[in-house]
C-alpha cells in the first residue's frame, strides 16, 4: 500500500502542481509529449511514463488542461490548491487518471 501511495504521489504532484498559459497557441499534445514531459518531472521508469500518460489521455482532458499539467509556470510559485490550475472538469478527470494510473501502471512497470 505505501509503495502505490509513493507511485501515485510521483506520478500526479508533477502534473498538478504546475499551471501554465499561452495554451490557446500551443500545438496539441500527443501521448509522446506527455510521457516525456512526466520523465523530465523526475518519472524516471519510460514504460510506467508512457502508461501514465496514455491514461491521461484516453480520460479526455482537454488540451488546454493537457498543456497546463505539463507547464512549469508553477515550478516557482504554489498553484491553486482547490483547482490545482484545472478547469473544474479537467481536475475530476485527472483525480480519476490517477487512479486509474496506479491500478493499470504500476504494476504493469515493475
């Protein structure tokens, strides 16, 4: 159980805790983009990234939420911690990721 609450803390504290803008220009994120983008955020294991992000994906967050999860606009200063920069319907979807992550990554990664 402490080892999936670890896995879990890694995988989305990376993501939510950044904001971006500037989203409305930016091209629209694949399912490469983002795995590299949480292996750069310190995801070290590639196959348990392109998992991760695979399911952020296909759980229909918007590109707009897509681009402010990967964005470092936060790196330096503390994001909303009620909305975690996401719209209200983005956040939902990547609280339900995240689960999602740690029942079909995590195992599928070690």
């Amino acid at each position: 159980m402490r080892k999936t609450l670890f896995a879990a803390t890694l995988v989305i504290l990376p993501l939510l805790a950044a904001c971006g803008s500037d989203t409305e220009s930016a091209p629209a994120l694949t399912e490469a983009d983002l795995s590299k983008s949480l292996q750069e955020k310190g995801l070290k294991d590639p196959a348990f990234a392109d998992c991760a992000a695979k399911v952020y994906l296909a759980e229909g967050i918007s590109q707009e939420g897509l681009q402010t999860m990967i964005s470092d606009e936060f790196d330096t200063r503390m994001a909303d911690p009620e909305t975690l920069g996401l719209s209200p319907d983005d956040k939902t979807k990547a609280e339900a990721a995240t689960s999602k992550i740690v029942g079909e990554c995590l195992g599928a990664s070690q």
